[in-house]
C-alpha cells in the first residue's frame, strides 16, 4: 500500500464540477445504454405493448446500476482501504467521521492491524480517491488525475457522499442492502429484461419480487438515518437536496411501484380468464 500522501483541495467541492459532471453523464449513458438494448432484443413497437417496453427499459437500466455503479460500492467497500493518516482532512468531512474521514464500523472485516476495526485503515470510496489520488501524485499527473476505472468509479460515490456521508466509507447496514442489490437485485433485473423479452408470463412474478425487495431496501436504507436525525444528510442545497437525494431514489419508488401495477394487472387478467373458462366448462 503506497504510504504517499496525497494534497488535500485547496477549497471545497463545487456543486457541477468535473467528477459530479462525469456522475450526472455516467447515469445518462446507461440509461441510453437500456434504451439501446431495448431496440436491439425486443420485436418491433407493434407487437411490444408500450408499458412493457418501458419496464424492460427500467430493468435493463436498474441491473446497469446494479452491477457497474453499486458494484463498484460494494468492492470500495469490501477490497480498498487506506492507511487512516492519508485519509485525514483530505477531500471528505463527515458530520459523524473521525478527523476528516469516515471511520470503518468496529471489528470490520475482522479488524484490527489492517482490518479497518483496529482504526489503522479505513474502507470505501473515500480510500478509493485517495489511493487514486496518491498514485496520481506519485506519477506526477496532479491529484485530479490517474486511478484508473477504480479511483474513477470512487469519485462518482464520493460526490454522492456530499449529500450522504454514509456512501463515503462502511455503513453496514448499507453495505449489507448494497450486496444483496447487486447479487440478487442486478441478477433479478436480467431475469425480467428476459423474460419480457421472449414473452413469458413469469416476468410478471420476476417484477413483483424484485419491486418488493427495492421498496424495502430503501426503506431500510433511509428509516434508521431518519430516525437518527438524519445526521448524515446534506440538503443545504437544490443539487443535493432535490437531485442527488430525492430525485434518484424516488426513481427507485415510483418505478417498482408501477412495475407491480402493471404485474398485478396482468395477473388479475390471468385469473379473470381463467375463471371465465371454467365458468364456461361447467356450464356445458
């Protein structure tokens, strides 16, 4: 592990800078990126009903998300650390953090010596920037520089975490939703793009399930920092407050709400027909 320290900004954050940009473009290629699967897999506008269409849209876009951005959370998380001196004061200050970082939850990954609960090391996207930003200084490219995908993808969740400092290090009960979205929810999600696509009346149940795990991860995901005060909340500002926070994660309301309107409606149309037919074999 480099031992460099990087040079902490000279200022903070600017609410559309370069990394926040890149964040804003990154979410709009993938949806591109669903929308262009779409055209490629399904039969032409005329034989896919419209609602369908836009729900495997939804879903291509959902496993996008899934498996590169919250993907790549989950490895932050689990895979890179950083030594906690380099981390302090540099870039990140979280309201609950110790000197400028966001301290690893005890016992993490074991802990202690470079186990993150020792407090010798800390995990996350926050060690993700500053290695990047290490190696960056090391080669003589600037801290805004180098890193690769790896300390690119950390700098995304790092202009994330300035509206909840929770994404900035190891929140466990984040990680833990985070792991379980990107191995069942990003799996569930191609299941249904599948499924809609060949035609197969088990997307519908597909729908449902992973709508009903999507809710109660954000529930979980919010209910206990509500609880709390919402201490690692920033809504001081509209990019925050209305993009960031609610703009993103009502998405992940409204979309699985209205993907189990319209399962539950061809269900229930499944259940009509088959009660007219056996209506209709009695009566003979």
């Amino acid at each position: 592990m480099s031992t460099t320290t990087p040079p902490a900004p000279s200022s903070g954050p600017s609410l559309l800078d370069k990394t926040t940009l890149l964040s804003l473009a990154s979410t709009l290629f993938l949806l591109l990126t669903a929308l262009a699967l779409s055209h490629l897999v399904l039969p032409p506008q005329q034989t896919t009903r419209p609602r369908l269409r836009a729900l495997f849209v939804w879903h291509a876009f959902d496993a996008l998300i899934h498996f590169v951005l919250e993907g790549s959370f989950v490895y932050h998380c689990l895979f890179t650390s950083a030594r906690i001196d380099t981390l302090q004061g540099f870039f990140f200050s979280s309201p609950l953090g110790k000197g400028g970082y966001v301290a690893d939850p005890v016992n993490f990954l074991g802990g202690g010596g470079e186990g993150g609960g020792g407090w010798k090391v800390a995990h996350g996207a926050q060690a993700g920037v500053v290695r990047a930003a290490a190696a960056a200084a090391a080669a003589g490219e600037g801290a805004s520089g180098g890193g690769g995908i790896g300390g690119m993808m950390a700098g995304l969740w790092m202009v994330y975490a300035r509206a909840d400092s929770r994404w900035a290090g190891v929140d466990l009960t984040v990680l833990s939703l985070e792991i379980l979205t990107v191995v069942f929810g990003g799996t569930m999600a191609c299941l249904v793009c599948y499924d809609i696509a060949k035609k197969n009346p088990r997307a519908n149940l597909g729908m449902v399930i992973l709508a009903t795990a999507e809710l109660y991860g954000g529930y979980m995901t919010f209910m206990p920092e509500w609880l709390t005060g919402s201490v690692n909340l920033d809504t001081s500002n509209f990019m925050y407050k209305w993009i960031f926070l609610i703009f993103f994660n009502a998405l992940w309301v409204v979309m699985p709400l209205y993907a189990i309107y319209v399962a539950a409606d061809d269900i229930s149309d499944a259940f009509r027909a088959r009660a007219t037919a056996l209506g209709e074999k009695k009566a003979k």
